[in-house]
C-alpha cells in the first residue's frame, strides 16, 4: 500500500482454508505482505488437504491435526500482528510458489 500500511485482514484471510483464494486471485497478492502470507496459507493448505486424508489413522493422525492447528493460529498471529514470519517446519516451502 502507498501510505506503509499493512492490508493485515487480507493476510489473516490467508490462513482460514479455501479463503487463501481471496487475497490470491484479487490485487492484494501484489502487495508483498500479502503474498508472503498467500503463500505461506497455501503451503498449510496443503498440508491439511494430506493431513486430513491421513487423519483417520489413530493416534498419528490426531497428533498431525492438533500439530495443524497449532500451524493455522500461528499463521493468524503472525498476520494479526504485521510480522512475516514463517511457519514453523513447513513455512520454508512456501518460497516455492511464483506468482
């Protein structure tokens, strides 16, 4: 944004599931906090999307969810409070995405 300011709910959208695709398919992707967070929501997308498949595996499974959670409310923290910070053990994938 011109004036400094951070667009935060876009970015906190990011970490709420399918809503990635709102900040990624409107103009707020071009702003680079944004995009670091798109990118950081779809890698945890993902990862939900293959943890949600394995879920039903007892024990692991559960522990993946919780560990999934934990993942999508540091997202959100981060988000909420300006910072662009990865997610702990899957945030260096995000770097992958080019858009």
């Amino acid at each position: 944004m011109a004036d400094g300011k951070k667009n935060i709910g876009m970015a906190i959208l990011c970490y709420i599931g399918i809503l990635v695709l709102i900040p990624l398919l409107t103009d707020a992707k071009d702003e680079p906090f944004v995009k670091f967070h798109v990118k950081q929501g779809l890698v945890l997308l993902i990862v939900s999307v293959i943890v949600g498949a394995i879920s039903w595996i007892p024990v692991v499974g559960w522990l993946l969810g919780i560990g999934t959670f934990i993942l999508w409310i540091i997202g959100i923290i981060n988000a909420a409070g300006g910072q662009e910070k990865e997610l702990p053990i899957i945030g260096s994938f995000g770097e992958k995405f080019n858009f």
